[in-house]
C-alpha cells in the first residue's frame, strides 16, 4: 500500500510516469471511464476547499467510481470532538482510497497510521500540497514541453504558500532551474526552504521586492495570493494583500512564451484583463488537475485501463 504524503514521496520516475498518464487519458478519455467501477474514493476536508475537492471527485466520477465524504470539518464528528484518527479508521472501512485536506501539519502524514487504504494529502496548513504541485508540473511540461532549463518566478506569499513549498522542492530535482523569489519581506521564503533545498543543492536564487525588474529573464511567472487566514494579525493582512498585483502594463517586457500560473483561488493579484492574454495558463492548470488526479488514484489504487487488468 501506497500514500502520497509529500512530492519527494514519488521518484522523478514516478512523477514522469504520472504525467504521461494523465497525458494519455486527455487522449484517450473513454479508454479510462470504467477503470475505477466498484471503487469508492472518500473526501475528507477539514479545511473548505473548492477546486481541490471537486477535482478530485470529478477525477474519480470520470474514472467509474464513485464518491463519499465531506466538504469541512462543520459537516463532520470534529465538531463533537472525533479525532481525526479515529475519523480516518472508520473511513478506510467504507472507502477504497482517501484524500485529505487538514489546516495542521502533518495530519495527513500521521491518519497514515491508522488506515488501511492509501491516503493522498490534498494539503496539511503551510506545509505541502502534493497533487498541486503534479498538477503545476503537468501545466510546465505541457505548457513548455520540458521540466528543465526554466527560470521560475515565484510571486506574494511564499512564507506561508504550500504551493510554492511543494513546487520548489519538485522542481530542484531537474536540472538548470533558477529560481527568483517576488515577495514583501514579511511574506519570503522560509529559512529553511532556503537551507535544505537552495543551499543544500547548490542552486540558484535571488530575492526580489518587484515583478518588473526580473520580469524579461522569467519563462514561468507562480502568483500565489496573500491569504488571509494565514495571518494572526488582520491589520498586516489588509496592509500587504494588494502588495503584488499582475497586470498588463507589468507584462509588456514579458517573455512572448511565458507561462502564467495560479494555484487559485484569485482575489485580486491577477488582473481580470490578464485572463484573454495567450500566457495566462492558470484556467488550463486547474483543468490539468482533474487528470493528474485521475492518474494518482489509477496508481495507488494499482488499477489500469490495458484489457488484461
């Protein structure tokens, strides 16, 4: 049995693998559409969530199978004082496969304990967010044709971005990645992102205060929004939300094949009149998602689409 906890659970291997397997279901969708029948994947968010959760139940709908769980700690025996231990316990009786959203750390990682079925993480508070960052790999190569030789922009909240933390530990593991980091000092990089990827792995980086002075070298623009539930302090949220906001008067020196990317929800960091614009990806990477997604269950589940399965 199989999770997925962390990116850096599955090799650049597994992830290649993945990918051309989502790639193959974009081809080839009725081909999958009966793979997961009789299987049944639970959904259990602790924390709201929109795109993630219903990426994943339509990943699972379009597969064959079907869908249970629910949608926020509100709608669930948290409220009485269940553990989440002891939530996951049940489930993994009346599910073939768990994804899981919790606002602590680490949650994820510690319900593996306890189940028998895989678990994926569909993100545990600042810490990671293993299926976003697939998904954000899957829109670069589709988007680029390479996971390589890219200089990567990552803009606003990188302190608190599990996005971010994902997707830089994922893409150090390929060669000739620059990375430039656009944030408000009170919102940088973690110092041990810094430490244990950047240091560690001998590469490059720079911190940066605006978008435009670095906005010609990028080949992938990463806006990430300040959010507000991430704050202790309303006033620091209300003083840096509106810090970064792309727009196209900061695109005029861009890259005509840049790559814009969003792990969305968007408030107001991308403007609206960017969305017609040929570079803006984030629409398509949430799409992507879905079959990323249909991939990793395929894949824990160990279920194929081939005739002999």
């Amino acid at each position: 049995m199989r999770h997925l906890i962390d990116p850096m659970d599955l090799s650049v291997k597994e992830i290649e693998h993945l990918l051309d397997l989502a790639d193959d279901i974009i081809l080839h969708k009725e081909k999958y559409q009966e793979v997961c029948k009789h299987k049944k994947l639970a959904t259990l968010f602790f924390e709201p969530s929109t795109r993630t959760r219903l990426s994943f139940e339509a990943a699972m709908m379009e597969l064959g199978g079907n869908v249970l769980g629910f949608s926020s700690a509100n709608s669930s025996s948290a409220t009485k004082g269940e553990s989440v231990s002891d939530t996951v316990r049940v489930v993994s009786g009346y599910a073939d496969i768990i994804a899981m959203r919790h606002p602590k750390e680490g949650a994820p990682y510690a319900a593996t304990r306890k189940v028998t079925v895989p678990i994926i993480n569909a993100g545990d508070g600042g810490h990671n967010h293993p299926t976003q960052t697939l998904t954000d790999l899957m829109t670069i190569r589709r988007e680029k044709g390479r996971l390589n030789n890219l200089t990567i922009g990552m803009c606003g909240d990188l302190k608190f971005g599990r996005t971010v933390h994902s997707l830089i530990k994922a893409m150090s593991r390929y060669e000739n990645i620059n990375f430039i980091m656009i944030s408000p000092e009170e919102l940088c990089l973690p110092d041990y992102i810094i430490k244990d990827v950047f240091e560690k792995k001998n590469i490059k980086y720079k911190n940066v205060r605006t978008m435009e002075e670095v906005m010609p070298e990028l080949d992938i623009l990463y806006m990430t929004r300040v959010q507000k539930e991430r704050f202790f302090n309303e006033a620091d949220y209300i003083r840096l939300k509106d810090s970064f906001i792309l727009d196209e008067r900061k695109l005029v020196d861009a890259k005509k094949d840049l790559c814009i990317m969003h792990p969305l929800p968007r408030v107001n960091e991308i403007s609206t009149k960017v969305d017609d614009d040929p570079r803006a990806c984030y629409f398509k990477q949430a799409l992507y998602g879905k079959y990323v997604r249909m991939a990793l269950i395929m894949t824990l589940l160990g279920v194929s689409a081939d005739e002999d399965r």
